[in-house]
C-alpha cells in the first residue's frame, strides 16, 4: 500500500480521491494545492497543505503523488505540476479500475487515471500522465503517448498512436494504422 498525496481540491481531486478510497490498495493522506488557492485546512476530511511545502510535510521518501488535473491547456497544467512534483523527487501513482478485466499485464506509466468500462485490448502502451475516462475501446497495438486526455465513448481502432499532448473527444472514432 502506498501513502498518496492527491495534488488539487477541486473536481479531479474529489473524483480521484472516491476511485482511490474504493477501489485501490492506496492510501490518501492529504491534498496539496498552490499557495493562492490554499483557502481551506481541509477536503475530503483530509488536510491540505502548500504544495511548496510538500516536501518538508509529506516527504517523497514516504509520500507517492496523484496529479489528477484535467485536460486544460492540452493537458499542459497537468504536465507541469506531474513535473514539478517529480523534481521534487516523488514517484506517481496510477489507479487503473480494478474493472477492466486483464488476461495479461497492461503496460502502464505513471500519473495515469484509467476508470471503469474500458475495453484495451491486447499489447496496448499507456505513456505517463495519461487520463482515460470511462467506456472507451482501445484496439490492439495501440500506443497512447504522454500527457493524454481521452473521453468517454472512444473507439481506438487497432495499431492507433495517440501523439504526446492530444485529447480525444466524446464519441470519436479513430481508424486502424492511424496516427
């Protein structure tokens, strides 16, 4: 089990939070946020502390950390603060439902959020800081790079590559061999 501190206190941080409280091994500890929108002690009923001080309140020899902004920017805000964090010497965490059945390991980087209903098929590569939200089909063969937002509802035929920094939409539909 890993002691997690959820970067935000916002929508994506209540959504990670109940996804991890449920349907994880992890164990939230705390929220952190930036200075400026440090305006409560508490979320969730956890504490919230400056994410400058993280360090000295929840060290990275004990803490792992969830980034789980959104798509903003072409997910460049998540990006930034995934990597603020890792200069700050914190390994990520991912939560992948644990109802997405699996006949072998899905290859998987760090910071990502993958929820329920998703069909991934067979030889599929997941990059970091990577967000899939609930019933998606990701073909065989696919690749989804760094830094991806992907809806609900997205058909990924076979052999797609997903380049760094992309979002897919509701109900987009990407062919076989397409990058």
């Amino acid at each position: 089990m890993s002691k997690v501190v959820i970067f935000g206190i916002g929508r994506g941080a209540n959504v990670a939070y109940r996804y991890l409280i449920k349907d994880s091994h992890h164990q939230v500890c705390a929220f952190a946020v930036d200075s400026g929108f440090l305006k409560e002690s508490e979320f969730m009923g956890l504490p919230v502390t400056d994410f400058q001080q993280l360090v000295e309140k929840f060290p990275p020899e004990e803490f792992k950390l969830f980034v789980p902004l959104g798509s903003q920017n072409l997910n460049r805000v998540r990006y930034e603060k995934y990597m603020e964090g890792k200069s700050k010497g914190y390994q990520f965490i991912s939560y992948v439902s644990s109802s997405i059945p699996f006949s072998e390991e899905l290859e998987i980087g760090e910071n990502c959020f993958v929820l329920e209903n998703n069909s991934i098929n067979f030889d599929v590569r997941i990059g970091n800081n990577v967000t899939i939200w609930s019933s998606n089909q990701i073909g065989d063969c696919s690749v989804i790079s760094d830094h991806c937002w992907i809806t609900s509802n997205v058909c990924l035929a076979g052999n797609v590559v997903v380049k760094e920094f992309c979002f897919i939409g509701i109900n987009a539909a990407i062919s076989n061999d397409v990058v």
